[in-house]
C-alpha cells in the first residue's frame, strides 16, 4: 500500500531529510519523484511528490507515525498535500 504527498515550496534538503525520517518507521520505504517541468521556478521545489510506501497495509501503528512526522514538518513548512490516496502494490 502507498500514497504519494507533495508541498511545492519544500527545499529538496528537507524532502530528503523527510524521506530518510519515514524510513526509519519500520516497515515504510520512501522513493522522492524529481520536478518533472520544464521550467525552472526558484520559488518551487526540485522535487515533485514524495511516495510512501508500507510493506504491511494493516500496520496502523507504522501509519500512525507516518502521520506524524508528516505533521511535524507540516508544521513548520506547511501543509503536505496529497496526490494520490493510498493503494496496493
């Protein structure tokens, strides 16, 4: 199961560092898409969408903590949104 969440404005340092955060919940890997147009924009990010992806759909604790560190960086760098709902693999 996965889903894919996207902020526009989020330096790519910070996507990466996002990425690396929700690996570390067990059972969760990330993939970062790159930007994928043609013109350059300094005030968007160089990455598109940020896809999480959950090696146990039922593990609600894995989702729970996903949840908030999501939370926790939407805080500070605004809201995530999401660009595709949650699906199998």
């Amino acid at each position: 199961m996965s889903y894919s969440v996207q902020n526009p404005t989020l330096p790519l340092a910070v996507y990466r560092e996002v990425a690396v955060h929700l690996t570390q919940v067990d059972g969760v890997q990330t993939r970062l898409t790159p930007q994928t147009s043609q013109q350059f924009e300094y005030t968007l990010s160089q990455i598109e969408s940020l896809e999480i992806e959950f090696s146990n759909p039922n593990d609600s604790q894995a989702r729970s903590q996903v949840e908030k560190i999501l939370a926790y960086y939407g805080d500070r760098f605004g809201a995530w949104t999401i660009l595709s709902d949650l699906k199998t693999r």
